[in-house]
C-alpha cells in the first residue's frame, strides 16, 4: 500500500501514491511527534520548500541540543567549581574552628600553669617567711634565756660576795672587838658581843632588803626597755 500525502515512512518515490514524491526527513513538518530522520510523501512543488524547512528545523534541533549540551556541561561544571569552593571554605573554615581551639587550649593551659606556678612560689615565700620568723622567735627567746640566766646568776654571785663580805667583816669586827676589850670582862663582853650579834643581824636584814629593791628596780627598768 503506497503512502499518501504526509504519509510515510517512505524511501523511494515509488512508495507513494501517483503525482506524489518521497521527501527527506520530512515528517516532522506533518506530524510534531515524528522522528527527525523519517521520509514522508508530499507534492512535489512543496518537497524542496518543506526540505529546506524540515534542514533548518534540524539544524535548530541540533542547535538547541547543543546548547543544551552545553549548558548542561557548564551547570555541571559550575556545580563542580561550587563545590571545590564550598568544600575549600569548608575545609577553610575547620582548619580556622581547629586553630582557635588549638590557641583556646593552649591559651588555658598556660594559664593553668601561670596559676600553678605562681601559688607554689607564693607557697615557698611564705614557708620561707614562717622559718625566718621561727627561727627569729627561737633566737629571741634563748637571748631572753641566756640574759635572765646571766642575771640570776649574777645576782646570785653578788649576793653570794655580798654575805662572805658580811660574814668576814663581822669576823674581824668581833675579833677586834675582842683583842680591844680584852678577855678579862666576860660579862661585858657576852653582852658586847649579844649587841653586835644583833646589830649584824640588823645590818644584814638590811643590806637584803637593800639588794632586793635594787633587783626589782632593775627588772622594773629591764621591762621599760623592752617595752
């Protein structure tokens, strides 16, 4: 069965009907939906006419497919660079976030160290501090010792002198007064000597009495001075 007009496929003249040609690549001016390489018959005034348009129809078809093409390549393209460039700020952006940590941690870490050090320095001061001021207190109190130590025994030697003093001077007193008197007046002299018995004992209490306010009037003056 031959093909009519805007019928096809066809391939020679002789596929179609009488007084029709076979075109080329013609069908898609009869039918939108027909591939761009079918033949369809039609009358031959309107073959070259319909070739020449079907050949620019292609043509932009072939062009547009190229753009597309191309703009597909670009998009791809584009997207690619977009993603180098998301994936460099990315990474840009991690390496600055993993940079601050780093200068965060360290930054603490110092700090830490700064405190750490400073408090065992403070700590050393004041153990240096309280070993001075022990040993300034044990220093003071054994020159407190050592003084009063000194003090009483010199008191006590003064005092010691003070009474082998007394004790000779009255020995040589009685002796005295016993070679003066003579040994004759034994009445006069018991009572002499119960006198001058009496008058030493005085005169002991006395000079005591003397060394002890001039003991107290030395500590009391001691105590001034350390005031």
């Amino acid at each position: 069965m031959k093909c009519g007009q805007g019928k096809g496929d066809c391939d020679t003249d002789n596929d179609c009907e009488t007084g029709l040609r076979c075109g080329i690549n013609n069908c898609r001016l009869f039918y939108s939906a027909a591939h761009t390489s079918a033949d369809c018959c039609a009358r031959p005034d309107a073959i070259d006419v319909k070739e020449r348009d079907i050949s620019s129809i292609i043509e932009e078809e072939d062009g547009d497919r190229i753009e597309n093409i191309n703009e597909e390549e670009d998009l791809d393209k584009a997207d690619e660079t977009n993603e180098e460039e998301d994936m460099d700020k990315a990474d840009e952006t991690n390496e600055e976030a993993e940079m601050d940590r780093a200068d965060e941690t360290n930054e603490k870490a110092d700090k830490d160290r700064f405190e750490e050090t400073n408090e065992e320095a403070e700590m050393d001061r004041v153990e240096d501090i309280n070993e001075e001021a022990e040993v300034e207190r044990v220093e003071d109190i054994n020159e407190e010792e050592n003084i009063d130590g000194t003090e009483e025994t010199n008191e006590e030697a003064e005092i010691d002198r003070f009474e082998e003093t007394n004790e000779e001077e009255d020995t040589e007193r009685i002796v005295d007064i016993n070679d003066d008197d003579g040994k004759n007046r034994s009445e006069d002299f018991d009572e002499e000597e119960a006198f001058l018995d009496d008058t030493i004992k005085e005169e002991d209490r006395a000079r005591k009495e003397a060394v002890s306010k001039e003991r107290l009037v030395d500590a009391n003056q001691d105590g001034v001075n350390d005031v």
